[in-house]
C-alpha cells in the first residue's frame, strides 16, 4: 500500500485520493485553533507561498483531539485560519489521528515514521514530510517550527 491508495475527507465532506499529489512533496500537519502551537500557522503559510510553485503541498487536518483545541465547526476553523493567518494551503475535515477511529492516512504516516516517542501523535502540530515518491522521509515534532522544516523541504524538492 501507498499513500496514494489512501482517501480523506476534505474540508465540505467530500472524499479526495491522495493519488491528486503525485509528484509532489507534502508537509502534511495535524492541526488545532487553540493550541499553543497556533501561530505556526504563518510559518507554515510562509513555508507554502516559498515553495508552491516547485511542486510543494501542505495538507491541513485540524484535530481535536489534544485538550480539545480544535473545537468549532469546519467552517468556523477555516474562517478562523483564513481570516487570523491567511492560509492559502488545503484544509481537510477535521481527523482523529490516534486511537480506534484514526484515520487511514495517519495509521500509514505512523507506521512509516514512528518517531522517537513512539508511534502515537503526541500533540498538535505534528508533521510528516513525504517526497515525490510518497515516501515518507521525515517527522517532525510540534516544537519543531515551519522555520527549521525549511532546509528539509527544500532538500526534498
């Protein structure tokens, strides 16, 4: 299996297969609008302007699973981003990324990048850098900014 064998929900519900990223690298982010982690939605925005054209995606799944940080609806969360931070990168419906209703892509990302805690996400803000191939080549953890991803993704590209 693959990552791009692999659907999601995006933002309205509807099913996306991530074969859509082909040939691209991804950074992709388990997210939340109250967490302490919040303001690296602009280092991210920044990371996604720097690098769109080369071939680079950010997939956005806000969680809610941590401190239930990621409390409001769909739309009120993109409103949220869009209007706070202006993100301009794909945001997907909201996504347990642990436990018995994790969501396939997560369940794939954990088992390619353990991490050194462990298999379980830990926290918000969470990201995997995936290359061309769909490999799976990086984890980083919440305390790790978009700022020091850069170089990563930039090797990637």
């Amino acid at each position: 299996m693959s990552i791009y064998d692999i659907k999601v929900k995006d933002a309205n519900g509807n099913d996306i297969s991530l074969s859509e990223y082909k040939g691209k690298v991804l950074l992709i982010v388990n997210t939340a609008t109250g967490c302490g982690f919040t303001p690296q939605y602009d280092g991210l925005q920044d990371l996604y302007e720097k690098y769109q054209e080369k071939g680079f995606e950010i997939l956005d799944f806000p969680c809610n699973q941590f401190g239930s940080q990621a409390p409001g609806t769909q739309e009120e969360i993109a409103s949220f981003c869009s209007s706070r931070f202006g993100i301009t990168f794909r945001q997907f419906a909201k996504t347990d990324v642990n436990g018995k209703n994790q969501s396939p892509l997560y369940k794939f990302l954990k088992e390619q990048k353990g991490g050194v805690l462990g298999d379980n996400i830990k926290w918000n803000f969470t990201k995997f850098l995936v290359d061309r191939n769909g490999n799976v080549v990086d984890r980083f953890a919440p305390t790790v900014t978009p700022e020091k991803i850069d170089k990563y993704v930039e090797e990637v590209l």
